[in-house]
C-alpha cells in the first residue's frame, strides 16, 4: 500500500526546518519526493539560541510565544513541501 509521509527536522544549530515528503510502499522506502529549507526568523532564531547557551527561566507565556514561533516554522516548511 502507498503511503506518503512528511519528517521534519530542526537541529542544535538552530538556522531553520528541514522538511523531506517521502514515498514508502508498506514498509519500504521508495522515493523522495520532495525536501524543503526553511530558515527561523532573525528574532526568534536568537531567542532560541540565547535558551540554549544560558539556563534562564522563562514564563509559561514566553515558552508558549517560542512554541508557537516553531510550530509556526515547521508548519510553513511542511506547506511549502
């Protein structure tokens, strides 16, 4: 049965969204179809690496604004695929 399935990805680097649309027949891999880049926004590429060389605390709003930026992200890089 052919099924296609979209894997996103954002590394330690924090520089964007990778998105791949590949093509599987049951368990088996058969194509890639499609991949797409998709860089972060300047300010929040910045927030979030600022999260990761320091241990600061955050609001749960300020956490909730960050999960929606990268949400957001990786909802346009699977849109563009």
């Amino acid at each position: 049965m052919r099924a296609l399935y979209i894997g996103i990805m954002s590394g330690t680097s924090m520089d964007g969204v990778d998105a791949a649309l590949c093509e599987f027949d049951g368990l088996i891999f058969r194509k890639l179809l499609a991949t797409h880049t998709l860089q972060y926004e300047a300010a929040l590429r910045e927030r979030l690496l600022h999260l990761q060389r320091r241990d600061p605390t955050l609001t749960l709003r300020e956490f909730a604004e960050l999960d929606q930026g990268v949400a957001r992200t990786f909802a346009a890089t699977a849109d563009a695929l």
